[in-house]
C-alpha cells in the first residue's frame, strides 16, 4: 500500500500536481514512516510546495538513516551549498562517494563544494560528472569545469 501511495505521490508531482502529490507521500509516509525513499520524496514535494525547511528536516532524516543513499544526500548538500556551507556539504556527499565513486550527481555537487578551497579536486570530481548519462548534468559540470580551468593559475 505505501509503495503504490509513494509511486502515485511521485506520478503526481511529475505531472505537476503538487498538492496531491505533497498528499499520497504524507500518507506514504504515515504507512512507512522508515522509509527513506518515501521521505525523499515528500522531501521534494515540501519544497515544491515552498516549505524548505520542512523538507531539509526530511533530507536531514533521510541522510542520517542512509548516509550513502545518493539522491537524498545530493538533494541535502544542494541546500547546503545554497547556503553557503561547502564544508558540510562535502561530508553529506563523503559516505556517497564512498559506496558510489561514479555517482555523476553526487561528484558534481562536490566538485561544487570543492571549488573555492580546493579546485584540484574540484575538478576532478566535476571530470568524473562528466560521465554521467544525465546531458544537463554533462553541461553543468563542463561549465564547472571550464571556471575551474580558467581560475587555476598558469
């Protein structure tokens, strides 16, 4: 019952019916409130509904129960980094990175984190986003890539 309540929630969020959406995944999450799937789903859909703090709660509770899952992780450091904090950021993605090197999202947030204090790094990480399938992905992290380049001294 939650899993097909969390796949309609997430349907009706992609159709961009977000109220119900925002609805099936609390009832989703009601019914399994462990879930970390279902908590990021709702997560996403709390913040397309503008209540980011709420959602951060959520990411924040997702990533605690399962540091290395890649997509509430890459969701939590993005808010992160949107606020400035590069440094937490980088640790959310550390246990990501970890269990998935490749992860294209996950190496591109970090190449993010990375970018004022360590562009080295940086742009290896965004070299291996580059990888990825996603083509908008592939653009950000060639952009990432390309200031990186051009702001490393010669």
């Amino acid at each position: 019952m939650a899993a097909d309540l969390y796949r309609d929630g997430m349907a009706r969020l992609e159709a961009g019916d977000v109220g119900e959406g925002r609805r099936l995944l609390e009832e989703a999450l009601r019914l399994s409130p462990g879930s970390v799937e279902v908590m990021h789903g709702l997560a996403r859909a709390l913040d397309l509904a503008g209540e980011r703090a709420r959602a951060v709660e959520l990411l924040e509770l997702a990533h605690a129960r399962a540091p290395d899952a890649p997509e509430p992780a890459c969701d939590l450091a993005m808010f992160l980094l949107e606020q400035g904090d590069d440094a937490r950021a980088e640790r959310v993605l550390a246990p990501v990175l970890a269990a998935h090197p490749a992860h294209p999202r996950a190496n591109l947030h970090l190449a993010m984190a990375l970018a004022k204090t360590d562009p080295g790094r940086a742009r290896g990480h965004a070299q291996k986003a580059l990888q990825g399938p996603d083509p908008e992905l592939q653009q950000q992290a060639a952009a990432l890539e390309r200031a990186l380049a051009a702001a490393s001294p010669r």
